[in-house]
C-alpha cells in the first residue's frame, strides 16, 4: 500500500472533475471531499474549480446545482445483475452497454475539454465513461470505494486509477494484486455536522418530554424512504422495545399511517416513549447523539456515520443490495464484535435475541461503541483529499 504524500504544494486554482453517483451512497461522500477539498484550498489562497460528471435521473443531478456545482451529463449504460449469466444478456442490457461508447466519446470531449488535475470516482455506473475518458487523456483518476469490496463500476476502473481509496482495512486483500500498491485507506467521508450534534437539542426540536431518562434510547430506520422488513419486524415487538427502551422510528413517509394505527393500541405509559415519523432531517445528528442504539440498514454511509460516533447497532441488510454489499457490510463489523448482524430472514424471535441483551446491558452496549468507534474514520474526508492532492502531485 502506497503511503500519502500529506504536504503536496496547492496550486493556486485546483481543477477536479467529480463522477459518481445515482444513489446517496456514492454522491454524498464525493460532495463531502469537495466541501473538504475546497476549505483546504480556501486556507492556503487557492480556489477549486469543479465540474460532476452524472446523469439527469440520478441524485447528483439534484444535489450538485444546489452546492453551486456545474454539472453535466453523459450517455450511460446500466448492468441489470443477475445470478443467472444468461439473464445478464437481456435486451435492457444490451441496449444501455451500447451507449457506453457514446458516453465514453462525451466524457473525453468533457475532461479534454476542462483539463482536471484530478477526476474523483465514487461509483455508480456513471463513473465509468469519465472514469475511461480520465485514461485517454492522461489525467489522474482517484477511485473511492465505499463498501468493503470493489463496487462493479471501481472493478471495472481499477486498472485505469491513479489511487484508489477505501474505507476498510478488510478491502485491501480483496482488491486485485495487480493494484493494491496504489490502495489507500482512508475510511468513507461523512458530512462534519453528523458529528457535531446534542442529546439535548433532540428533545426539544421532537418534543420527546415523554420519553424516560432511566431507559436507553433506540433510533430505528430504514432510510429516507423507510423499509416494510424494518417497520414490520419492529411494529411485532414494539411493546416488548418500549419496556426495555425509548424508541424513535423513523418509518418513511408512506408507511406512517398504518403504524401510527397501530401505536394507537399502545398503554399510554408506553405510548409517551414512543417517537413515530416519516423523515428525520436537519435534526438527524441531534438523534444520533442521543441515541444509545440503532436498528438500520447497513449501507456504507449509515455504516461510517455509525463507527465514527462509535454507536451499538444492530443491522438488518438490504437483500437486494448490488453485490449483497449491506451483509458483507454489516458481517465484517459483527465479526469484531462491533455490530450485531441479522442475515437471511428477521423475525420477532430474532429481533428480541439480538436487541434484548443489548438493550437491557449498559456495559455490553459500551463494549461494542467501543469496538464500533475503532472502525470509524470521522477524519475520512481530510484522508481522502490528501490522495486527490498526492495524485495531482505525481
């Protein structure tokens, strides 16, 4: 594993071109590292000039024009996996791998065009013709892999990369031999004010006055968009949780009426402990602070939120995650004893087993924050500047 040259001399105007995208996972830690990039710049008299590369359907369409990012598209091709390699060759297919010529020829004209220091890769099938295109014309291409193996746009790039930096120690000895002496661990950049949040602020901004300061305080979610597996296995035990914990759930907003139904059935004692919305926002890092425990998805940004606050969790994957990403995740954590990982199918009995002890055990929830928090990187985003720095460097 190449080591980072920390101390590269900033150029007065610093050109990046970012590419990546489609889902949260791969455009928040790539706007995090512009943030970051940017205020390193800032410091030393530098300014940074920045393109995204995305598509128009994909997330980073939204977020980069509202970050006064300019943005731009190409044309892109989508691999719909299978476990069956002969339904990989389907018509969809076929049909969107024969745009990626096109989006190839596009994204060269782009990076010719505007001449980066560095192309940034955080995944999505978006980043491959930029990625290709960084190749063609000679620029230095940096991949970011967020989840413990190489995502099949960075597989596919990896050859192509200048540097190539992950978030786990555990990915280095599953990248190819051939580049892991370009490999760099810098952990997955999370926004600075999911670390900057307060219990107290919590309370307030929610309204939780109900909720006992005796019990632990347990945040379910499943995401903006909420998960039926989560709601469902939570609304089967929810008396049970609120004996032994307040609870906030974070549901989705097109699930919150039917639970809200059933909360209706609650005793009030408990009821008053019990916290039902479809979206938690601004206030996340404040719930996050006061929450002694977590019950999510195990997506590679919830998973560097949560190591980094070094918070107990008890994680149920998306099954259908590309790569079954969220259970190898969620299992290289359990495997230290830093996260609880329910695999294959979750029911009351096993939600009961796993949240139960922690829950009703102080010293064992404190046990595995501490194990969590060795995992977690919050200096990530500064990491992973110093490898877009050191490559633009040579």
């Amino acid at each position: 594993m190449r080591q980072m040259n920390n101390s590269p001399l900033l150029p007065r105007t610093f050109r990046l071109i970012v590419t990546g995208g489609g889902t949260g996972g791969h455009t928040y830690p790539a706007l995090t590292a512009v943030r970051t990039l940017q205020s390193r710049l800032a410091a030393g008299g530098g300014t940074l000039d920045v393109l995204w590369i995305g598509t128009d359907d994909g997330l980073e369409a939204r977020v980069a024009p509202a970050e006064g990012i300019a943005f731009t598209t190409v044309a892109t091709g989508k691999i719909r996996r299978s476990s069956n390699p002969l339904k990989m060759v389907s018509p969809a297919n076929v049909r969107d791998m024969a745009r990626v010529p096109l989006g190839v020829a596009q994204a060269r004209k782009v990076v010719a065009g505007f001449r980066p220091d560095v192309v940034l890769a955080t995944g999505g099938y978006v980043a491959v013709p930029a990625g290709l295109a960084a190749r063609m014309c000679h620029r230095p291409l940096v991949l970011h892999e967020q989840t413990v193996r190489l995502g099949l746009a960075n597989r596919k790039l990896a050859g192509s990369a200048t540097r190539i930096a992950v978030s786990s120690e555990s990915s280095l000895p599953l990248l190819p031999q051939s580049v892991r002496d370009i490999a760099v661990v810098t952990g997955n950049p999370i926004r600075p004010e999911v670390l900057a949040g307060h219990p107290g602020k919590a309370v307030e901004a929610l309204g939780l006055h109900g909720f006992d300061p005796r019990l632990p305080t347990l945040y379910v979610t499943g995401g903006a968009q909420g998960s039926q597996q989560i709601n469902d296995v939570v609304r089967d035990v929810l008396p049970w949780l609120l004996e032994r914990a307040n609870v906030i759930h974070q549901c989705g907003p097109a699930n919150i009426d039917g639970l809200r139904r059933h909360a209706a059935f609650l005793r009030p004692e408990l009821a008053a402990r019990y916290y039902l919305t479809g979206f938690v926002g601004p206030e996340l890092p404040d719930v996050l602070a006061l929450a002694d425990m977590v019950i999510s998805r195990s997506g590679a940004g919830t998973l560097a939120e949560l190591t980094a606050l070094g918070k107990p969790a008890v994680f149920i994957p998306l099954a259908s995650s590309a790569g079954n990403e969220q259970a190898h995740n969620a299992r290289h954590l359990e495997e230290s004893g830093a996260a609880v990982a329910l695999l294959g199918e979750v029911t009351a009995d096993t939600l009961r087993d796993a949240a139960g002890p922690l829950l009703t055990d102080p010293a064992r929830r404190a046990a595995m924050a501490d194990r969590a928090r060795a995992h977690g990187r919050p200096d990530a985003a500064d990491r992973l500047v110093d490898v877009i720095l050191s490559a633009a460097s040579g």
